[in-house]
C-alpha cells in the first residue's frame, strides 16, 4: 500500500538489543493533504540504515510504501504499520505528476479503437471471412 502526505511529527528514536543483535526504530505521523478531509497515519521505520537513508523531518511531503501487520500480546492485538519504502515528493512542482498520468492511459485506447475497424476491413474484401 502507498500513501502521500506530510511528516507532521517525528517521535523519538528507540532502540535495543535482541537476540539479532541491535535494533532501532523511529515512529511518525503522516497526514493526508490532497483530501477535503486530511487523515493521519502513525508508521514506523524499522533499522538504522533506513532511518539514516530516508531522514525524515518534520513538514516533509513524502509518499509512503508500507505493510499491515497485527500480532497478539497478552490476549490483545495490535497493528503495525511499517514502511519499507520512502520518496520524497518535491513541493515546487506539483503539477509534474498529472501529465504522467495522461499519456499512459492515451496510448492505450487508441490501438483498442483502430484494431477492430482494421479486422472490419477484412472481413469484407473475402466473402468465405465470417465477422465472427
């Protein structure tokens, strides 16, 4: 799943120690903004390395690739939400998403439209051609 919005708090770091080793994670809150009614979302980043590769700060656009998990402790379950994956979206160009969109869906309903007049054609020029 993948979500876009903005980092609007960053919670302190934790870490430990466990059977593999050390471990460190980093919880945030992401809020929607591109709806008329903004949603937040708490994840988290698993491993030093990807804390230290994303760098994530507070006021970030950022769009968000992430897992659902739910686990059992003591008779309740909990979910978590780990991102795996971050992007930083630049703020100054907005508009540089939409025209991608444009092309990918043009090309594809023009072939659709051209193939069956082509198969038309056919049909006619031979009369032992069945239309079906």
């Amino acid at each position: 799943m993948e979500i876009q919005g903005k980092i609007i708090v960053a919670l302190p770091e934790r870490s430990g120690v466990s059977a593999r080793g050390e471990w460190k994670v980093q919880e945030f809150v992401l809020e929607t903004v591109d709806t008329q009614y903004p949603r937040k979302m708490l994840f988290d980043i698993f491993g030093a390395d990807r804390l230290q590769r994303y760098n994530l700060q507070v006021g970030q656009m950022v769009s968000v690739a992430f897992d659902i998990d739910a686990r059992e402790y003591n008779g309740r379950w909990y979910n978590s939400i780990r991102a795996y994956d971050v992007r930083h979206i630049d703020e100054s160009q907005p508009a540089a998403a939409a025209p991608q969109a444009v092309p990918v869906s043009a090309p594809t309903a023009a072939p659709v439209a051209a193939a069956p007049a082509a198969e038309a054609d056919d049909a006619t020029d031979s009369p032992d051609n069945l239309p079906f």
